[in-house]
C-alpha cells in the first residue's frame, strides 16, 4: 500500500483534484475515488470541485491508519518481525513522558523484547489504557498490561 505525504498539502489552502493529483502523483480516477469514500468538497455546487488542504491532511492520515497493525492487548508491533508480537515476560518496561493529554492522562513509553526475535520493541500509549500495574521486585521493573 503507498504512503501518502499529507505534509505536502497546506492546511488553510484549498486545492483542485487536478492539483492534488500532480502532488500526489496520482491519477484522477484514484482522488474521485476517494471523495466517494469521504474526502470531503468544498462546495459540490460549484466547478471545479476545491476541497480543503485540512479535509486532505485529514483523509491521507486516516488511510495510513487503517494500513497500520491492530494490536491487542499486551502487543506491541515489531518492525524486524513486521507483526503483532508479544514481549518477552518481565522485558516490559513502562516510561512515563513529559507528555500529557486530556483529563490529566499521561503519555508513556512501553517497551519490551520481542518474544520472537528478541528485537527491541516500542509502543506508545497512555495512563489512560493501563488497567494493571505491579512491581517485580526482582529487576526493579514495573511490570504492565495495557489495553
Ligand atoms: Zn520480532
């Protein structure tokens, strides 16, 4: 599946499908496929169709996250393996960021071991989806499961 720059595009500019189509390099066909998918036109009554750099941005990086791995819980993706994977047990480790979101949730990094290729994993996440936490006292690591 192509990945698609939406940094290219302009949020407050509004662009022709021609344009899009030279900047994306894409033919026509693809971008009335994706208004019929969604991506929304400024105003269908007129001609030619202008559809917003911020409806683009929105449209590209809604595709590029239905390409992505869905992961359970406990998963992380490994991009050695290039799938869902476990870590290794008592690998995972929980990093809390500077980082903070609505309703006082936290950004953290979850790291693990790859249970399959001992690669290193990342997955990040928030307070928010911990739902178990705990402490093992034999390497000092905290030791989660999150959602
Ligand atoms: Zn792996």
């Amino acid at each position: 599946m192509k990945k698609y720059n939406c940094n290219k595009f302009k949020s407050c500019i509004v662009y022709t499908i021609a344009e899009i189509c030279k900047m994306l390099e894409l033919h026509k066909r693809t971008v009335q496929d994706w208004v019929k998918k969604g991506l929304i036109i400024k105003n269908p009554s007129k001609r030619p169709f202008l559809i917003e750099g911020e409806d683009i941005k929105n449209f590209l990086k809604n595709i590029a996250s239905k390409n992505k791995i869905t992961l359970k819980m406990g998963e992380f993706k490994c991009f050695r393996c290039n799938k869902a994977v476990k870590s290794k047990d008592g690998k995972v480790e929980i990093e809390f960021t500077n980082k903070f979101f609505g309703q006082g949730a936290q950004q953290i990094f979850i790291r693990g071991e790859c249970e399959v290729c001992s690669g290193k994993l990342l997955r990040l996440s928030s307070t928010n989806n911990i739902i178990e936490a705990g402490f093992n006292n034999n390497d000092n690591r905290y030791i989660i499961v999150i959602t």
